[in-house]
C-alpha cells in the first residue's frame, strides 16, 4: 500500500451495515470519535438488505429482535407480526439509519480489501474497494456471520440455460416463477422458508435435500395492539431478562425439567403445547436437549411423529426425516407449511444421499437416478459462517502476521471479541462468542457497547492500543471447546462446526456456555481492569 499522504485518517473504521455496523457507527460517534463506515451492499440492513428470498423471516419473535438501546425508538417503531419479515426488518433498520443520520457515515457499495497494522504509527492502514486508503485506529469488523454465501461448484453449472438464484443475494424486484419448472437446492433454513412460497406461485417444484433438517412451525400471525401495549409498559425487564437469561432468545425463560424426569405423558404434553405454541421454544421446553441423548431422543421422535403425520405419503414422509443428527446440533428451522408442501401434486422431493446430483445440464438437474428439465435453479446452500467474511479481508496485524495463518486450524479470540497479534482490531459476534447461537441483536448491543467502553477507557488514559494476551486467549479457546464438548454439536456435520465448507477446520465456532453467563464474565472481565488484555 502506498504512503500516508493519500490515506484518510479516522479514529474508527466500521466494517458493515446490519444491525452490528449501525450501532457501532452510533456508538463510536457518540464518544466524539470521527467515524467511516463502509458496507458492500447498495443500501443499510446486512443479512436483511441481501436475503429477500420469498418467506425471508426472522426465527426470533420481534418485539426480541430489535434494539433497545433507544426507548424512543422502542415507542416508536411498531412491529406488525410476532415474527417480523424481512422486509419490515429491512425497513425497520432504514429508519434506524436515518433517524439516527447514520448514512452519512457510510460509504455503500464499497468494501474493505486490505487491512495492515503499522507497528510505528499504531494504525490500522486501510484499502476498500474503491482503492480508497484508510488509516484507523480502531477497526470494528461488523461484517456478519452469515455474510459470505457458498454455491457449491456443481459440474456443468454454467451450462445451464435457465435462470440461477441463490437466496442470499435474491434479485430486489423479486422473481415471478408462475409457468415455471423450478428446481431448489438446499433445506436449511432459507429452504424451508422458501419451498412453501415458490411452490405455491410455480408450476412444479423439484427439491434437492441432502440433509433433512428438524423445522418446527412459526404459527406467525399478526402482533396483537393491546398484547404489545402491556408488553411495552414492561420493557426494561423483558429485555434485561433477554439480556440475562441463557439464550437471549426466548423471553421469560424459567428453569425446565430434565425430559428423562418426566412421565412420557407429561413430557408429551409439554411438547404438544411447545409446538402449538410455535417456534424454538420446544427445543427449550426441557433443560437437557443439546446436552443428553437420551433427552434428545425424545424430542427427534416427537418431531419424527409431526412429520409423519403432516406427510400424506409415506415414503416421501421418511425421506423427510432427519436421523442422522441430533436435533437442535443444526440449525432448527422455524416454518410456516415446510412439510404440508411436500403433499402437493407439483413438488417432487429428491433425495440426493440415495440419488447424488452428477451435474447440472443446459436444461436442468441429472442425479444418478434422472434428469429433471427446469427453468429455474434457486441456491439455497448456505454460508461460510462466522469466520468467512473475517477471512475474505487480507487481514494482517503484528509482524505482519496474517488472520488467515493465525487461524489456519481454527479461528483463535479472547470473548471472541480480539485476536492476539491484532490490536485494536475487533470482531461484533465474533467466533467464541455466543452469537449465532443467540438473539443476534441481544448479542450485538452487548458487544459493541463493551468496544465502546473500552475504547472509551482508552482514550481516557491516553493509551494506544488493547490487544489479549496469549495465554488468556488460550484459555478462552481451550473453554469455548471444552463447554461446546459438552453438549452434542459435534456430533453433526453443521455450519456450527465449520463443515458445511470443504477444508475448513471442524471446530465449533460458537460460544454455548450461555447468554447472560457470557455477559457475566466480560462485565467481571471489564471491571477487573479489563483482564487478560494489554493496554499499552
Ligand atoms: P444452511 O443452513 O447452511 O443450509 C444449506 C443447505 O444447503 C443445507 O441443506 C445443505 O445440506 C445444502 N447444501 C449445501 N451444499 C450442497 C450441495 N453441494 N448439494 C446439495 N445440498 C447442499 O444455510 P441457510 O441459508 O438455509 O441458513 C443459514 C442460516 O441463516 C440459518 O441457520 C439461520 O440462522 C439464518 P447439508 O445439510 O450440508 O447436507
């Protein structure tokens, strides 16, 4: 990179404009900071401005996912529905950006490229795309955890005469596929949010599932005024509980039962009035789903029973059977009609374990079995999360040491909030922390405001840079492992474990040692003189 003169100077760089880089920008300028934001798309919103597939929908109930960190705007900003879409979240976030004239912070359709740190001058030398040079004290990487999409290379996939989608970057005016063949690949969660709609609008619908994955239903309907009233006359707690509470997820949480305590009759009705109630909290109706089998067990049969019911045709009800994993250890998806899709005339389910896809032709999809002619191809294939969007900046702190070696075996954080050798670089729901496994949004404030502070204390005492120090970054490693050994994630083969992407190291990236626990110990950490970091 060239020399300083060309290069802008600022305190803090922003990398991304979902709800972690707009706050962050708000934070960061309140402490009288000069702040620069960056975001690759055109406009505010993140993982709500690129994933406008059909059904796009938030799994956490909004009146949860949202910030709290304005009662203004809490009064304010009316959700609509228990679980908002993407595109009121999307708006939601525009006026966020707005009311809080974030924009103007913000430069849009550019991205950071390069990232150096500077021994002599402690600063962060910046390149984004549009060959613009920084240089930062402070960078903040806000650039999501499902941020960096994944298409699988299929053979002949250039060949294919129809049009090619992937949900993560669905085109803005939407897609009409009535007349259409089209075909889907992937069920994970913007799958199964998806299949329903596109099978509705199209002419026939073929599903390519590798995996099946446990969907429970949403039972979304439209927020009640008197119901949000009370709610909001109750705020500052509910969301201290959220902040508090174990998955930030699930308001009210309260301690369960084990599911092998309880009588089988018992335990059945807990689970019916979960699964009526919609959405995860059947996953968190007993206190041992993701850490005993046996407890497990009887949730995948719960669910199994609900799929064979719904699925009029047996032999496509046991296709649609996860067995391979235990539930919850992938992603448990939350649906309006996931299953009841697969009773329509017009969809076909292939199962690619019997029958692999062998390639992609210009006129459709051959699996070893046939070929399926189609005019559409949709992507639903997932992430390189977490680490993904850190690892596609060349990143390179001390002794020019880059991210990419420094995490060769696994991404390597303190609270995954910093990285040894990589001063004052942060991540917001960094790896090792408990991000994707919590509210996102719970998760992001408390990170950003954590960054704030320190930063603040920093400045105060006139000192350049924080960064951990090895041996506490160690241990934190070590825990993370060890608490997520605990539990039965690695057991799958999931995004939560890095295998979803080939050579990636399987590790399990997030934090599950709990929500409010994790706050705990940065807040201890924090007052403790913000232990286990060197401020010098
Ligand atoms: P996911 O959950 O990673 O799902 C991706 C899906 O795509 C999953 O079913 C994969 O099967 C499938 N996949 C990936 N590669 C292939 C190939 N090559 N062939 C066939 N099928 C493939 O991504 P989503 O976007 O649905 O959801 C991500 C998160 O966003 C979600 O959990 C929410 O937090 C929001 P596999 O299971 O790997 O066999």
């Amino acid at each position: 990179m060239s020399g300083p003169e060309s290069a802008r100077r600022v305190d803090a760089f922003v990398v991304g404009a979902g709800f972690g880089g707009l706050y962050a920008l708000y934070r960061l300028r309140a402490l009288g900071l000069t702040v620069q934001g960056v975001e690759a798309a055109a406009g505010v919103g993140g993982t709500w401005y690129w994933n406008r597939y059909p059904g796009a929908r938030c799994d956490v109930e909004s009146m949860a996912y949202s910030y709290s960190f304005s009662p203004e705007l809490e009064r304010e900003w009316v959700w609509t529905e228990r679980y908002a879409s993407q595109q009121e979240i999307l708006r939601y976030l525009e006026h966020v950006a707005d009311r809080f004239a974030l924009r103007p912070l913000i430069r849009f359709g550019t991205r950071l490229v390069a990232a150096v740190y500077e021994e002599r001058t402690r600063l962060w030398r910046l390149r984004s795309s549009d060959a613009q040079e920084y240089l930062a004290r402070y960078l903040i990487m806000a650039s999501g955890c499902l941020s960096q999409p994944r298409l699988p290379p299929l053979p002949g996939l250039d060949s294919f005469g129809g049009a090619v989608y992937q949900t993560s970057s669905w085109p803005h005016g939407g897609v009409d596929f009535t007349g259409q063949r089209v075909g889907l690949i992937g069920t994970g969660s913007s799958g199964i949010q998806s299949i329903p709609i596109i099978a509705r609008q199209c002419a026939h619908l073929t599903v390519f599932q590798r995996t099946p994955n446990f969907s429970v239903p949403a039972h979304n309907r439209p927020l009640d005024p008197q119901a949000r009233q009370a709610l909001m006359e109750n705020y500052p707690p509910f969301r201290e509980g959220l902040r508090r509470g174990f998955t930030s997820l699930i308001p009210n949480e309260t301690a369960q039962p084990s599911a092998l305590e309880l009588e089988p009759e018992e335990r059945e009705r807990r689970y019916q009035a979960a699964w009526c109630e919609g959405g995860i909290r059947l996953m968190f109706c007993i206190c041992d789903a993701i850490t005993n089998e046996g407890a497990n067990d009887t949730l995948v049969d719960f669910l199994h029973a609900r799929i064979r019911e719904t699925v009029k045709d047996p032999q496509i009800a046991a296709r649609l059977l996860p067995r391979t994993y235990p539930l919850g250890t992938k992603r448990l998806c939350v649906d309006t009609d996931y299953y009841a899709t697969f009773n329509r005339p017009n969809v076909t389910l292939v199962a690619l374990r019997e029958t692999p896809i062998e390639e992609v032709t210009p006129s459709g999809v051959r699996t070893s079995m046939a070929h399926y002619a189609l005019d559409s191809l949709v992507f639903a294939t997932g992430f390189d999360a977490m680490t993904g969007a850190l690892l596609a900046v060349d990143i390179r702190g001390r002794d020019g040491l880059r991210l990419a070696d420094a995490w060769r075996e696994g991404p390597r954080m303190y609270l995954g909030l910093m990285a040894h050798g990589f001063p004052n670089l942060f991540t917001v729901t960094g790896p090792g922390s408990p991000s994707v496994l919590s509210n996102m949004v719970v998760s992001i404030e408390q990170h950003v405001d954590f960054i704030a502070e320190l930063i603040a204390t920093l400045r105060e005492r006139g000192v350049a840079t924080a960064e951990p120090q090895a041996d506490a970054q160690d241990a934190w490693v070590a825990h993370v492992a060890e608490v997520g050994d605990t539990t039965l994630f690695p057991r799958a083969e999931s995004w939560y474990m890095g295998s979803n992407i080939p050579g990636k190291p399987r590790v399990f990236l997030p934090y599950v040692g709990g929500v409010g626990p994790y706050r705990k110990q940065c807040e201890e950490i924090a007052a403790a003189g913000y232990r286990g970091f060197t401020l010098s």
